[in-house]
C-alpha cells in the first residue's frame, strides 16, 4: 500500500489530571497520523517538531505508534502547547500557546516536493490550514498535490485560535475548494455559518469541488454526504471518558477506505460500512483518556 501524507501540527495537550495538568501529545493532525499507523497504513507526518522536551515527548510517542517522521524539521523552536478544560460530559475546549514555535514553522524549502514525490493520499487539518503565515505555505504547497491525488480535510475548528469567523470561513472554504474529501463535525459547521443548516452547508461544499462529506455528530452519529445521497449510522454508545481524538479517528477510517477502495467507492452500503467502521473507532477512542485511538485488531 503507498503511504499516506499528513501534514499539520502536532502539539501537547495539558489535560486536566486532579489538582495539576497532564501532557498529552495531541494535536488533529498527530491525532489522525497516529490512528492511521495503528490501523497499518504507511504513514509520513509533515511538521515541525521541537528539540525541547515536549517535542521530543511527540517524536517518541508518534514513532512508537509506527508513524514515519522522514519529512519533519527539527527546531530549536518550543512547541505549541494546548491548555485543555473538560466540561463535565467530557467535552475539550481549548487554549492554545503558538507564536513563534517549532508547530508552526511552515516553508516551501523544506516541506517534500510534491513534483518528484507523490503520496496515495494528503490528509491536512485543524490549526495548520489557518494560521499564518504557515497556513498559505501549506495552501501552495498543498495545491499541485491536489491534482495528482485525493485530499482529505479535516477543519477541525478552534475559535479560542481565530475568532474571526469571516476570516475563518475563507480560510476554510479555500481548503475545500481543492479537497476530495472532507470530515467536519456539526459543531463545527454551526459555528462557520450559524444562519444555515447542516445540509445547507454540506451542499455547499459539494459543489466547490468534494465528493464525500463525512459530519461527525457525537454520540448522534455520523453521517455521509454526497451529491444527492446521505447515509446515516448511530453511535456507539460507551462510557465516556473524554472526546479528545475521537473525529480525528473517524477521520482515519474514511481516509484507510479511500485507500483501499477509492473515493468513488465510497456509495451506499460501502458507504455505511465505512461509517459503521468509524463509529466503532471512535467509541474505543472516546473511552479512553487523551488521543487514545484503536488498533486495528481491536476494531476488527
């Protein structure tokens, strides 16, 4: 199987661990990386990493998990650190610490060439595709790739980084215009446009340019969208100890899927199946602390 690209940032969670905080190596990108490995896709992640004690935590747990870091910069750059309050039905929010780290640093000079390389498949989310300057980098860099192979995008929305929604949506809008594939929650959506409805919005999308829209509607369920077709699955449900990875984990399975059978595939009951798959994913996911995602004998 070829590899699989993902590029974005990797970063560390201080979870909530009694009366201190807890590191965590998180980050939607490392998240998606890290599930995408446990299920044996060859995985390469694309960002910068810190020499500093908690870059090197990422690098050692991403490696451990069989993710492949040939394509990452080394800095002396810290890492961008995410401050994380769980409600009390698990939910994070976040408060991020990013000027100036290693995460971030974003340029054309070392990102692989996308000429003389070529993935199966670019995944590509959450902070990366909006902060800048790093975030039109990618968008450059991420644009002749998008020719040759399928891109999925994960935008992954962190109000606590840009709450700008108008600026937020262009960014957003520019990232679906030249992908394949998108998952979003509805969360998400209904914080970009809170005048439309859900459907509203995925049609939209659809017609700048994806084929497949996965949304992710917690312990609702999931539901995939393409032009004049929805295929609806529930949850799972499980005891939940936090939500932390669980999209990022839906997001591996769609891209394991267009992988190994195509985008075009993806209709109907292959449709249902992969959701299905993905919703069983994320409930092992969610009821484990911290990005915790499945391997694949336990989804299987």
């Amino acid at each position: 199987m070829s590899q699989v690209w993902v590029a974005g940032e990797v970063l560390i969670d201080l979870i909530p661990d009694g009366s201190d905080r807890k590191p965590i190596v998180g980050g939607g990108p490392a998240n998606t990386a890290k599930a995408l490995a446990k299920i044996g896709i060859d995985t390469h992640f694309i960002d910068g990493i810190s020499f500093d004690k908690y870059g090197q935590m990422a690098k050692n747990e991403l490696v451990s998990t069989g993710v492949k870091l040939d394509y990452v910069k080394y800095s002396d750059k810290p890492t961008c650190i995410a401050i994380v309050s769980l409600s009390d039905t698990g939910s994070a929010s976040y408060e991020f610490v990013i000027e100036n780290t290693a995460t971030f640093d974003f340029t054309l000079d070392w990102l692989p060439n996308p000429q003389s390389e070529q993935p199966a498949l670019l995944h590509i989310g959450t902070l990366a595709t909006v902060i800048e300057p790093g975030a039109s980098v990618l968008f450059e860099w991420a644009q002749p790739v998008s020719k040759g192979v399928p891109i999925v995008f994960d935008p992954n929305i962190r109000p606590a980084v840009m709450d700008d929604r108008k600026q937020y949506v262009k960014q957003v809008e520019r990232w679906v215009s030249i992908s394949s594939a998108v998952k979003v929650s509805d969360e998400d959506i209904r914080w970009l446009y809170p005048s439309l409805e859900i459907e509203q919005v995925v049609d939209n999308w659809l017609a700048k340019g994806p084929s497949l829209i996965v949304v992710t509607s917690g312990d609702k369920g999931l539901v995939g969208y393409r032009v004049g077709e929805k295929v609806s699955v529930d949850a799972i449900k499980v005891a939940v100890a936090d939500t932390v990875g669980a999209g990022d984990t839906v997001g591996a399975i769609l891209i394991e899927a267009i992988v190994k059978d195509g985008l075009d595939t993806l209709s109907g009951v292959r449709l249902e199946m992969m959701l299905k798959r993905a919703a069983k994913a994320a409930a092992i996911t969610v009821s484990r602390s911290g990005a915790n995602p499945p391997t694949l004998k336990e989804i299987e």
